[in-house]
C-alpha cells in the first residue's frame, strides 16, 4: 500500500507541474512562433535600408556639358533606354518597359528629373546606391530586374556621367506602373534575402596583362552593358550563374547563343565583324541582330565608335575558342534530302522566302547580304530564333530603311511553320536535328523557351 501511495504521488506530480506551466506559459508550437516573429524582425531590421533626404533638383547648368555628353555616350552603351521607355511611342527614360521574369513584369520607372515620378529630387548619393546596391532613395529594395549586379562595379566617373546625363533630360510626368508579380513578391524586404543569396557587389580592377582596348571593352561589357543579362543562364531564383558566364540563355523565348567556347556560329566572330555588328545592327559575314539583341546595336550606333570598338576587342577574346575556324566553312547544302523529307516546308520556302533569301536573290546579290546558313540560328542547339524569326519578322537596322523581314505569324500556322524550320535545319543546319518542332512554335508564340 505504501509503496502505491508513494508511486502514485510520484506520478501525480510531474502533470500537476505541467498544468501550472501550462497556465503560466505558452505551449510549444506558441514558443516557435514567437521565434520565427523575432527572426522576422531581426530580418526586417537587418533589410531595412535608411531614406537618403530629398533635395531639390540641380539646375541644369549646374553640369558640366562635357560630362554630360559622355554620360550620354555611356547611357547608349548601357542600353537604360530599352527598359525605361515604353514600347510604342513611350516617352525616353519615362519608364513603362514590362521586364518579363518568370515570377511576373516588372517595369522599368520613370529615371527622367520629374521632382514627383522621377528622379528629379535624388542626389547623386541616392543614385550611385541604387546603382550599386540595388536601393531606391526612400530605402526600399529594388528588383534584380534592373542589372545592378552589373552596375555595381561602375566607378564614380561613370556615375556621375550618367548622372549628369539623366538630370539634364526633359523631365516627364509619368507614375510608375505597378509591377504584375506573384503576391508575397511584391513584399520588397524579400528581395533582401535574394540579396543575401546572390548579389556580390562586383568591383572593377583592370588586367595588366591585357591591352587598353580589352581592359575598356572588359569593363564597359561586363559593368555597364550588362551583354551577361542575356547571354549568361540563370537558375531558378532569376540569378545569373557565375560559373557559366555568356554559355547561352533563353530571353523572351529567344535564344541569346553563347559568346564563348560554345558559339554556335559556323564563321569565327573576329575583332572587325563584332564592331560592324554592334555598331550598325548587321554584319555581312554573319547576319543582323534580331529581337531582343535588336535594341542593342540599335543603341551602341549612337555611342562613341571608340567604345563599340573596345567591346568588339573584350568578346572578340572570349570568342576565340569557338569552334568556328578561321578558314572559310564549307557550307552544307542538302535541297533534294531536305526538299524529299519535308515537302511541305520546301513549298512554303519558294512562295514565302525565296524571293529574299533564294539564290541570287536580289537583296544578297545587290545588297550583299549574307546567306541564311551563315548566321548563327539554324547551328544553335534549339529552334527558338529561327522560328522567333519567322514569327516576328525582322526591322531594318538602323538608318536603313530596308529590306525588311514581313512577319508571317498571322499568315503560317504552327504546322507550316514547324514544317518550313524542319527543312531549313534540314538544308543548311548543322547538329542533331530539333525535336517537336511544332509544339515549340506554339510555345515561342507566347514568348515561351521550346
Ligand atoms: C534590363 C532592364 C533595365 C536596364 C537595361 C536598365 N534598367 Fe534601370 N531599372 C529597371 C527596372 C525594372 C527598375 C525598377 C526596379 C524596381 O521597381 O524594383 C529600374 C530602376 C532604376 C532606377 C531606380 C529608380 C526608381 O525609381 O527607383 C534607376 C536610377 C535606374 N533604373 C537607372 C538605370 C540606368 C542609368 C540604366 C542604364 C545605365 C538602367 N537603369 C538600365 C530595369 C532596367
Ligand atoms: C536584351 C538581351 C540581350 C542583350 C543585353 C545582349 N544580347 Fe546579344 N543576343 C541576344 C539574343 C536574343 C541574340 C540572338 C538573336 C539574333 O541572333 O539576332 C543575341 C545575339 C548576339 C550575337 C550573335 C551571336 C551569333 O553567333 O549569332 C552576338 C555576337 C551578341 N549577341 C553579342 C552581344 C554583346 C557583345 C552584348 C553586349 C554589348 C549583347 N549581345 C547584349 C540578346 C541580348
Ligand atoms: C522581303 C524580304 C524577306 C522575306 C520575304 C523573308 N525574309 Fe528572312 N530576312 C530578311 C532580311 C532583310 C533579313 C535580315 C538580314 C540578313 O540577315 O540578311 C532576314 C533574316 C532572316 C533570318 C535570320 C538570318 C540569320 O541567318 O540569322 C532567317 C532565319 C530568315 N530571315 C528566315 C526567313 C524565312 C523562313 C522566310 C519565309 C517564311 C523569310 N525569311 C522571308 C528578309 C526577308
């Protein structure tokens, strides 16, 4: 009996003590939220970044016109336009491009001096940060979006040039649009912890072992025209990958081929064919630069030759390993195999392209321009510019006003299309043949990867 008693008063007190806990305390689940509030706190704390004071706007005069001019020059090299305008008759730096990620649009604002949508009233302090870290002036974290992975390694003299360039536009009153993003995204704390992952501020130090021209060229390409954006694949966040810089990526369901050892292109891209291909849009050796490579020569024709010239040197280096060799390529041209194995697309070829791209057609023989098997398209390892090309069609470059390539996306179906692709690559291409070929004309015309 005792021996009961005493274990039944040994087992009666730990739940006594457990219910006056209980009382007191919180239960478990309650401690690890209160934790997980506190570390969002601490978070919160650690992402908070201070407002810089507005100021009022600097008089134009108050720049010097030949840093303004350069500022000018840098601002076409860094391409700023063809985010902050809006398609279509949008007004210069007022904003409005819809960046397309794969977590929703986010637009380009409005970076004319407007002291209320603009900004007209941030200091070249406020600026410089949000250039180099990605922070607007009011504090708040601002998306990767705009490449301040890149434009964090810009110096102070091309800051202030592109400061000085900015301030003196005519300011425009245009609100900023409201980004189309995936809810809990729009919570801009968050892009801190994308910070924390993936942005390493670049700095910018110059190779002693190379030549003034690659030490430019390297420094405009990587920092400022931000070529990387496109060219270099991302991973599931949306962050560049590092180690694989320029080896191809998909951008608006085009493909943006690689710049190095992996170029699919058949002639070696040397120093002279990348200058004329930046500068005007079109080299006769290769092909012209269609959508969304479309915008950069279109701006690099307006910035100074000296610099294009630098950047041809940069990629003209890390195109050298290609496989291309400099000799002339033996073009393949396979007509009767091709014609036998896609009737269809043969058919489609005479009556809808020939008259342009057919032997001795007069836009190659008095216009010079190169043969379709030259450019990189139908040697790259998917479908999605040469049908992007068919879909779109194609602008004059720029100063010219023609030829120009009709879009046929309204008058082929994906069948036709995916027909007339199979015997092109089937001609002229080069590598295994593309797989589901109509299923990806379906998927590039909504801007989709194949
Ligand atoms: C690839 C597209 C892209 C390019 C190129 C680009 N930007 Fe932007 N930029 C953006 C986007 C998108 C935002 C808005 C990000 C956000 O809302 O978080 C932005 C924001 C900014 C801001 C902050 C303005 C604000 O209202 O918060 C500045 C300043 C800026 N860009 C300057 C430039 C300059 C200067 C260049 C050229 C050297 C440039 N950008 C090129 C996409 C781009
Ligand atoms: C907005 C995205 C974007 C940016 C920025 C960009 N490119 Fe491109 N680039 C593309 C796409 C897409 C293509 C493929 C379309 C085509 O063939 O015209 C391309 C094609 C090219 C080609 C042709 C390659 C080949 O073998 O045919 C070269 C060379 C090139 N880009 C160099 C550059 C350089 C240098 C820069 C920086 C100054 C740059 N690109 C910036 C998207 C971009
Ligand atoms: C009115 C003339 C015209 C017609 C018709 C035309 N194109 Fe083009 N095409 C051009 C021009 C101009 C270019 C750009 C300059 C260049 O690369 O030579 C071009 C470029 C291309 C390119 C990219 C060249 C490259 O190597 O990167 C492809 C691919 C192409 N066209 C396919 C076609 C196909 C397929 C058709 C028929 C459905 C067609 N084009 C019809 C004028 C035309």
């Amino acid at each position: 009996m005792v021996r009961a008693r005493s274990s039944s008063q040994r087992h009666s007190d730990p739940p006594l003590l457990a219910t006056r806990a209980r009382r007191r305390g919180l239960p478990w689940w309650g401690w690890g939220l209160l934790l997980i509030a506190l570390l969002f706190v601490v978070f919160l704390v650690w992402a908070h970044r201070p407002a810089i004071a507005a100021e009022a706007p600097p008089p134009a005069a108050s720049f010097a016109p030949a840093e303004v001019a350069y500022g000018k020059d840098l601002a076409a090299v860094g391409n700023c336009i063809s985010c902050h305008q809006a398609p279509g008759g949008g007004k210069p730096f007022a904003g409005g491009y819809g960046v397309v990620s794969p977590f929703g649009t986010i637009y380009g604002t409005n970076i004319t001096p407007d002291p209320d949508t603009g900004i007209g009233r941030w200091s070249y302090l406020a600026f410089a940060r949000a250039m180099r870290e990605g922070v607007a002036r009011n504090g708040s974290h601002l998306y990767p979006a705009f490449p301040y992975d890149h434009f964090s390694a810009l110096q102070d003299r091309e800051l202030r040039a592109l400061y000085a360039y900015l301030m003196t536009r005519t300011p425009v009153r245009a609100e900023n649009r409201t980004n189309g993003l995936f809810l809990p995204l729009r919570f801009r704390p968050f892009i801190a912890g994308w910070k924390l992952l993936f942005f390493r501020p670049a700095h910018w130090s110059p190779d002693a072992g190379q030549s003034a021209a690659w030490n430019r060229g390297a420094y405009l390409g990587e920092a400022l025209a931000h070529c990387g954006g496109c060219h270099t694949p991302r991973g599931r966040l949306g962050q560049e990958l590092k180690n694989k810089p320029f080896a191809g990526a998909f951008v608006e369901g085009w493909y943006a081929p690689p710049l190095g050892s992996t170029s699919p292109a058949v002639r070696a891209w040397t120093q002279p064919r990348l200058a004329e291909y930046l500068a005007t849009g079109l080299s006769r050796s290769h092909a012209a630069a269609a959508g969304p490579m479309n915008a950069v020569p279109h701006n690099l024709a307006t910035a100074d030759p000296r610099e294009v010239a630098a950047l041809a040197t940069y990629y003209a280096r890390t195109l050298r390993d290609a496989r291309a060799s400099r000799a002339e390529p033996q073009l393949p041209d396979r007509a009767e195999a091709a014609a036998r194995a896609h009737p269809l697309g043969a058919a489609t070829f005479a009556g809808a392209c020939a008259a342009c791209h057919g032997e001795g057609a007069p836009m190659m023989v008095q216009d010079g321009r190169p043969a379709l098997p030259l450019g990189s398209p139908l040697h790259e390892d998917n479908p999605a510019d040469t049908i992007q090309i068919i879909l779109k069609g194609l602008a004059p470059p720029l100063g010219r006003t023609g030829p120009i390539m009709p879009s046929f996306a309204a008058s082929l179906t994906d069948a036709q299309v995916a027909e007339l692709v199979g015997y092109m690559k089937a001609r002229w291409g080069t590598g295994p043949d593309w797989p589901n070929l109509e299923r990806a004309v379906g998927r590039a015309r909504k801007g989709k990867a194949p």
